[in-house]
C-alpha cells in the first residue's frame, strides 16, 4: 500500500483543521464601511452656518468699509444696499448677482440680513442659503438691542 504521489496522506485521513482566523473577509468589510462613512460624511454637514445671538448682543465690528445689507419688509420686498447708502428694490433672484459682483470689487466686505421680524423664517433662511451658494463666506443678522 504505498502511495504514490507523495503527499503522505492516505486515501481515508482527513485533513487536520486549521486554528488560525482567516481575516480577509474582516478586511474587506471594513473596507467597505469606509468607504461608506467618507461619502456620507460630507453629506451630514450640509447647511447653513448661523450665530446664534446671546441675551445681550454684541455690536459689529466696523471696519473702513461699509458692509452689504439685504433687507426684508413683511411684505416680502427685497432691498439692497451695496454700502452706498441707498436701498434699491430688487428681486430676489438678482441678490445673488449683485451681491457677488460687489464682493468681487471689495472682497471681504461684511454681508447682513435685514429681516422685518414679521418674516416667515423660511424666506430669511432661503436668502441666507443663496447667499452661501453664491460665494459670500459669512452672513449675519441685525437686530435690535433690548436696551431701554
């Protein structure tokens, strides 16, 4: 009975099992949750980025330039004012072009909503959510002090 092939194993032994974790199919599903957390990741942060005003609120800071201010009736006008003083009616959907154009002529110039307290909350966001995707990096709010 001697086999040929010399493998030494006989025709009826079976092979000793084997002790070690195979870790491949561990890798691969970490792989893959990876992946899924790096595309979700950026997906969760979307939004607009608000500060929230204390109970005592500060002044702006003024700078040499005066800042951008879109303005809001309960009526639901829109006004601008690009620093020169003067509020032009305006629709909504030139804001965001004339907004631009302006911080491409003096970049870093503040931008600030007026908003009639009157306002839905859902315009204010939509103006602030333009804004944003239009290129200005920070939008604020006015109100008005509580002092008396």
């Amino acid at each position: 009975m001697s086999g040929g092939g010399g493998s030494g194993r006989r025709k009826g032994q079976r092979r000793k099992p084997m002790a070690e974790i195979n870790v491949v199919p561990y890798i691969d599903v970490t792989l893959v949750l990876l992946i899924i957390f790096m595309i979700t990741t950026p997906m969760l942060q979307t939004g607009v980025e608000v500060d929230l005003p204390q109970t005592q609120s500060a002044t702006v800071e003024s700078k040499d330039e005066p800042p951008i201010v879109v303005s809001i009736q309960q009526q639901g006008q829109f006004y601008l004012n690009l620093g020169d003083g003067q509020d032009q009616l305006v629709q909504v959907e030139e804001i965001n072009a004339r907004v631009a154009e302006a911080l491409t002529n003096k970049p870093g110039t503040q931008v600030l909503i007026n908003a009639d307290k009157g306002v839905e909350y859902g315009t204010v966001v939509t103006v602030m959510a333009s804004l944003k995707n239009a290129g200005v990096p920070s939008v604020g709010l006015m109100t008005k002090s509580d002092e008396k």
